[in-house]
C-alpha cells in the first residue's frame, strides 16, 4: 500500500500533511506509516509520492522514480489564448490522426481529475475514421426510425429543421468526424455526472494545443442512451453508462479570429 522508504525519508512530515484522507500518521520512530486499520481509507491520490523531497514514499506500487519530474507549465497568456480560441470544429478532414498524437490524447487521460479519485471511468476510443461508420450508419437509421414512428415529434419537436439532412442519410449528429471519445462511468461512482465530462474537458483542451478539432456531441449521450445497439460497440463494462461524448479530428476549417462572447452572469462577493 505505502511503504516508506526509511533509509531516505526526512521526517519532514510534507507526505502526513498533505494527506487528504489522514491515513498518514507519524509513527513513535518518527517516520510517517499507515495504521493498518486505515489502509482502506486510501484514496491512492499519490499525493504522498508527488509531494516527497526525496522520493521516499512508495504508493501502491509505484514509487518515485515511476513519476515524472515536473516541467514547464504554459503561460497564464497561452492558457487563455488556448481557451479563447478552442471551438467546437464540425467540419474534418477525412484522414485518422497520426499515431503519436492519437497516443499523446490517449495517455493524458490518465491524469482526470474524479471524485473521490475513482479511477473506475471506462474510455471507448474510436481511432479509426472507418470505425466511425458504424456508429454514423447505425445512427442515421435511428433517426430515420424515430421520425417514422413520430417518436421523434415527442421527444425533439424541433427536428423538422433537420428533416432534409436525415432523410438525406447526412451525419448530422457525428458531424462526420473521424474519431470519437466516449467516457464511460460506473453508475454507483460517487461523482458520476461529473467525472466524465471533466475528463473529455480535459481530453478537449490538450486536443485543441495539438491543433486536433474537437466537438462535445450531447446527442450522443442520448443517442447511446435509446439505441443498444449503439450501446453495446462502446463495450463497457456491465454496471456503466455514458457520461460524455467527444468528437475530434483534423479540422477542415480554420478561424481567423477569437469569439467575443457576453460575459455570464454574476455576483461578486
Ligand atoms: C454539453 C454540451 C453539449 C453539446 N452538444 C453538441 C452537439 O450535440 N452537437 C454539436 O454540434 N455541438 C454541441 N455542443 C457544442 C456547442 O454548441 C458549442 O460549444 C457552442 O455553440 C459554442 O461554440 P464554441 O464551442 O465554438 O465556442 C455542445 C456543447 C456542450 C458544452
């Protein structure tokens, strides 16, 4: 579980006071252990091993040298350059991203925040544009099957805008982008409306420094929802459902500048 290194460790106590869940505690010896009692209370945050001068703290199997050294962080100018000129890009081009970056998208999903640090999410990756067929061909018959049977007049009263485009067999709902993420959560997870879209939010700002286009698509929530067999190519896991859908891709169009949204309303306190 924790295993102190006592060879290295300082008794400075950095590791017991950073604990969020007070499992570390300082021994009589004077270096910090977990009462074996309250090893089940560990949220296995690692924050005891990031926070260590001299990597003496082992967690759960990974020990210091596993975890990278700490890096350069973005300028608070780039952070906002990044978040003002994200948009959500519904027009692609029609070729898969090269493995690297695929992979670099991947890997940081590992670093999600979640509540209680669950790390029970399931991801489904779509990294192949012809993979995305299934989904695009299986989506366009439901539709289609929703405004037959005048479902859809109940449930989206509005989709006489989009009659042409569906019966036109057009992806209006993937926009046809060549990769999709879909985060995945288990219903009993104790933050399950949050956690996923946290970490496609996450997913969607390191895509959009990669120059990868990205598009929340809050129909597919629904969408997965309705149609099972849609559901089931997700291939999670028993006791799950979706939380968030992100599209991405290489993006086939490019702005010229950013957005000049109104502010949200406030109270300063
Ligand atoms: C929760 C959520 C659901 C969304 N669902 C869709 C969607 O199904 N299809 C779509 O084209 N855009 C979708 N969007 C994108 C919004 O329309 C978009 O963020 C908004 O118009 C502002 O544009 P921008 O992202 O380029 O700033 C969604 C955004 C959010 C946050």
């Amino acid at each position: 579980m924790i295993h102190i290194d006592e060879t290295k460790c300082l008794k400075c106590k950095a590791c017991v006071n950073d604990c969020i869940v007070k499992v570390l505690t300082v021994g009589d010896n004077g270096f910090p252990h977990v009462r074996p009692e309250d090893e089940r209370f560990c949220l296995n945050c690692q924050h005891c091993l990031a926070v260590c001068p001299v990597g003496a703290v082992e967690c759960h199997g990974v020990i210091a040298e596993q975890a990278a050294a700490i890096g350069p962080l973005p300028s608070s100018s780039e952070m906002m350059n990044l978040i003002c000129q994200r948009r959500s890009i519904r027009q692609y081009k029609q070729e898969d991203l090269d493995t690297e970056t695929m992979d670099t998208l991947v890997k940081s999903l590992a670093w999600t925040p979640t509540g209680c640090n669950d790390h029970r999410l399931f991801f489904t990756i779509v990294r192949h544009r012809k993979e995305m067929d299934f989904f695009r061909e299986k989506m366009v018959k439901s539709l289609q099957f929703l405004i037959k049977t005048g479902i859809m007049r109940l449930v989206y009263p509005n989709f006489k805008r989009y009659m042409d485009e569906i019966m036109g067999r057009e992806d209006i709902i993937f926009r046809n982008a060549p990769h999709m993420v879909v985060a995945c959560t288990p219903k009993n997870a104790p933050c399950k409306e949050a956690d996923p879209w946290i970490a496609l939010s996450y997913f969607d700002l390191m895509a959009q420094s990669l120059g990868v286009g990205t598009c929340w698509c809050g129909f597919a929530v629904y969408a997965f929802k309705w149609v099972k067999a849609l559901r089931e190519r997700l291939g999670m896991p028993k006791g799950y459902k979706v939380g968030a859908v992100l599209l991405f891709g290489k993006p086939a169009v490019e702005y010229k500048r950013q957005t000049a949204p109104k502010p949200f309303q406030m109270k300063m306190l």
